[in-house]
C-alpha cells in the first residue's frame, strides 16, 4: 500500500509521529475487528491506532453494518458513537421504501462526513484484462451477484472455454462458507441468489426467488420460490433448503462472515423467527421492522454471501463444525451424497444451483473446472461458455503474457495491477474498468485519547468541556493530510476516483453528488491541529 506511505509522509509534516507498519490480515484481523479485549486499545496494547484498508462494499450501503452501535466491534470498528448517526440508521433500517431510505442516507452522510469516523481515500477502480472475443460481461462484474458469468460468450470461431487468471490463495468453496473475495470468484459461479440486483433499473429482482411481500411495519416478510430450479444433481429447490441455510448462517459453528448482519435482522439464535410455510414458501416474522430484507438476506445487496442457498440433503447430515474441512467445501477429495430417494453418488466438491457446476480443484495448480450446467433455470440468458477454469498465477507478468497467447482469457482485478494494464493492447487484449463498489479509506481508532475521546489533547487538557471537539479537528486535520489526486495519478494511473463517502454512484440509492471532501492543504491541517491546541 504506498499510498499509506504518503499518507504517513504527510502526518509528519504536520508533527504527527507517525510508524507506518504493513501487516497481514491474519495480524489485522484480530486487533482491529474481533479480539474484544484489544480491539479499543492502542498499537502498543495490542490494538490499533489508524488502518488504510480497501474493501468491495455491498451495492446497496447499509450503515447499519458498519457504524451502528449495535454493529461493534466487528463492523463498527472505529467505535463511533453518534446519536443523530444512529437516529437515521435505525430509520432507514425500518422502512421498506427505497426513495425514503435514500434521503435518509443522504442526510446520513452529512453527519458522518461533519464527524470524521474515518475517511475515503478512493474508490470503483477495478481492472480487468480480457479477451476481445469475451462478451456478455456484467457490467457490474461480480460485486452484486455470484453467478456473474451467466452470460458470458465467446465469439471469433474461438472454443467456448474461459481460463481466468486468479491473484489469491482460496480456502472455501461452499457458497455461505466462502469468506475471501478470491473464493467469490472462484466458486461463486455455481451459486445463484434469492434475490439480484438490476443495473439498469437500479432495483432487486427476484431470481431463485419468485417473488416476495412485506407487511406495512416492515416485519413479516413472505418469500415465494421458483419451482423449476433445482440443485446440480437434479434435485429441487425448496423452503427446507431456504430454511436449512438461515440455520446455517445463524449457527457459530458455522462461522458464516455475514452471521452478525443476520443476527441484527432475525435476532440473536433467531431461527424461531422463521417458518416453513408450503414445499416453496417460507415466512419470516422479525423482531424489529427491517426494510432491507431483501439486501440483507435474500441477495448480496447488502451482505456478501446473503441470499445463496445450501442443499439441506447433501449438508443435513455433515455436523456444521465439520463443514469447512469437508469437501463440499475444500473441493480436495470426494464425498458421497445420499439422495432423498435413497441413492447415492459421487461428488468433488459443492453442490450448487447457478450456471456452472462445480467439477473439482486441482491444488497442484490451484485450478478449479467448472462446466455449463444444462439445467440452469435462467437458461434464456445463457451465454455458450461451456467450461472455466479459475487459476492461480504467481504474477501478473505471468497471467498478461498468457492472455496474450490465448491461454487466458480473464486476468483478475485482484491483481492490483493498474499501471502494468496498460501493456495490454489490442487485438489479444483489452481492458474493462467498470464501476464497482470498492473504497479505500483511512480509518481511526475513537477510543485514542487523542483523535477519539481528546483527553490526551492540549485543548482537552486545558478544558474537558471541549475535548471532543479537539479530536474532531485532529480527525479533520488527518483528513486533510490524505493527497486523494496524487495518489490516483501517480500510483492508480488515472483508474478509480477520489471518493467523499462509502455512498458511491455506483451502488443503488443515496449517492449525493454535491458532497465535497477535505481538500489536500497542509497548512489547513496545520490550522486543524492548532484549533486542538497543539503549537507550531
């Protein structure tokens, strides 16, 4: 990350003693989201004091995720605590009414940008090398749906056959249990979701689903399946599925990323909250009113891994602590599955219901195959892609080369690769950078006695009364020091943007587009840091 690094160059120019560290997310992971103990305490305790930080967002933000009191520490790590904040959060999770929950959200951003939480760096810069001859590209990608490739067709006489060059390890597979954004990518395209977000008309579709209704008050919610989707090996889709996988996602040994979301929509051990109510129906009766059912849980509107469906037939009988080892999931290996009739078969990895069946791993090459499944429900939107393969490349240099001699056809995104995209050219290559819902931020630890409480701040010290409001200039001034237009032309080479909050233009309501960040000025740090009673 070098833009942190010239983030880090300018705290010091303002006196911020400023020890840049690059950690790995096993060591980011616990300080900063889930070691309870040490999550509001210090670097030098265990803790954290700031983070840059990229992320994919949802397409439709939901602050409740990740700044709700309620949300702590796991999503809300900055700890932040503001009642008007949270005031617009718990409206906005209450009405079903899109239009509503945008105005609400716009004047959400308001007070989160007025209070400086943390800050965006840039956002919805993702590139991807593709073979000319590719159409039927989502024009979102995968950041809203599993089973992006559903459409995906090869022209020029080529073979209908994709390799896509990956940059990530993989550990999961299995739909739910997937936690990386190189397993999505992998194995997402076997799974089809409940619920999918339309591009155009900017509103979520039923898909899996055949529709859906929600009571006035926004706590009952009736959810209708199709009845000619069926899982890989022909078996069909049913509410005993849907119920089997909210079980799933709400039981800890599991350990399903979005557990915690689902918690704050059925509650706490909240599989009473629903019910089967016929072979494809199933009715959810909440606890509170949620408007964002559909983004929550029956699509990745809201919630990465929501809305895909585990087949209770083939998982029922596995214990959920062994889930992750089990090769439904690690895709190493074979299981049999015994089917409601009484059958058995052989099978190499999950069992999905989406466009592509899943035909094992190979961890010697750390390639998946997955082929066309010829039952697909949505076959009218089929493209003739017959077989992928996800593989891993040690390097981007690897992964452009090959594409250029037709042995791949996609290289990833999550190369990181903006500058070197520029070496691919036509008529082997060209480049997509659709807008995609990913930020880059700066975030703050608000337990610091410095940029969070301001106890440890000259004005706080001389005046308790005022010592939040010394950390909020602190904040700004940390704010001011990020050199957004820099970053974006000397190390993104002009891919992405400067963004102003984690609402971006892409994602499906609340983008306000008369918002304005902090502008770069050191000497207007300098001032913020002089209001906290600091002296230069």
């Amino acid at each position: 990350m070098a833009w942190a690094g010239m983030i880090a160059d300018n705290l010091k120019k303002i006196g911020i003693d400023c020890n840049l560290i690059f950690a790995d997310w096993d060591v980011i992971w616990p300080r900063v989201y889930t070691d309870i103990a040490h999550t509001r305490e210090s670097y030098d305790n265990g803790g954290w004091d700031a983070l840059t930080i990229g992320w994919d967002i949802p397409i439709a933000y939901d602050p409740s995720t990740y700044f709700s009191q309620k949300s702590e520490p796991l999503y809300n790590a900055m700890m932040w605590t503001n009642n008007d904040s949270e005031s617009l959060i718990n409206q906005m999770t209450a009405t079903a009414d899109i239009n509503q929950r945008a105005t609400l959200l716009k004047q959400w951003q308001r007070i989160w940008l007025s209070d400086i939480p943390n800050t965006m760096v840039w956002g919805e810069g993702t590139t991807w090398g593709v073979t000319p001859n590719l159409t039927g590209l989502d024009p979102l990608w995968w950041a809203h749906r599993p089973d992006h490739s559903v459409g995906w067709t090869m022209g020029g006489g080529q073979t209908p056959t994709v390799v896509q060059a990956q940059a990530g390890e993989v550990f999961n597979f299995g739909g739910p249990l997937m936690t990386l954004d190189y397993e999505y990518m992998y194995a997402g395209h076997a799974f089809s979701c409940l619920a999918n977000y339309d591009y155009d008309t900017k509103t979520f579709l039923p898909y899996v689903a055949q529709n859906w209704t929600v009571s006035p008050d926004a706590k009952t919610w009736v959810v209708n399946l199709r009845k000619d989707v069926t899982w890989h090996d022909g078996w069909p889709v049913t509410a005993k599925d849907v119920k089997f996988t909210w079980d799933a996602m709400l039981n800890p040994d599991v350990a399903a990323v979005p557990e915690g979301v689902w918690e704050g929509v059925f509650g706490k051990g909240g599989t009473g909250a629903y019910t089967i109510t016929g072979d494809y129906q199933i009715t959810a009766n909440l606890p509170n009113p949620c408007g964002m059912f559909v983004e929550k849980i029956l699509s990745w509107g809201a919630e990465t891994c929501s809305g895909i469906l585990l087949p209770e037939h083939v998982l029922g009988s596995i214990d959920p602590k062994d889930w992750r080892k089990q090769t439904f999931n690690t895709g190493e290996g074979s299981y049999t599955v015994k089917t409601p009739d009484g059958k058995t078969y052989t099978a190499y990895g999950p069992i999905g219901n989406g466009p592509y069946v899943f035909m094992g791993y190979d961890p010697t090459k750390r390639q998946v195959h997955l082929t066309q499944n010829k039952n697909f429900f949505d076959s009218a939107h089929q493209g003739n892609v017959t077989d992928m393969y996800q593989t891993l490349y040690s390097s981007v240099d690897a992964a452009i080369a090959d594409l250029k001699a037709g042995a791949v056809q996609i290289v990833s995104t999550e190369f990181g690769w903006y500058p070197k995209a520029y070496e691919v050219t036509a008529p082997w290559g060209t480049i997509l950078s659709p807008p995609s819902p990913v930020i880059y931020e700066f975030d703050f630890n608000l337990n610091s006695p410095y940029w969070g409480t301001g106890v440890q701040t000259p004005l706080g010290q001389s005046d308790s009364t005022q010592a939040a409001a010394a950390a909020r200039w602190i904040r700004q001034a940390l704010a001011i020091c990020v050199p957004r237009e820099e970053i974006l032309s000397t190390l993104m080479a002009g891919f992405g943007k400067a963004i102003v909050t984690p609402v971006l233009d892409c994602t499906a309501y609340g983008y306000d587009p008369t918002l304005q960040n902090y502008p770069f000025d050191l000497v207007a740090a300098e001032a913020c840091m002089q209001k906290a009673g600091y002296k230069y």
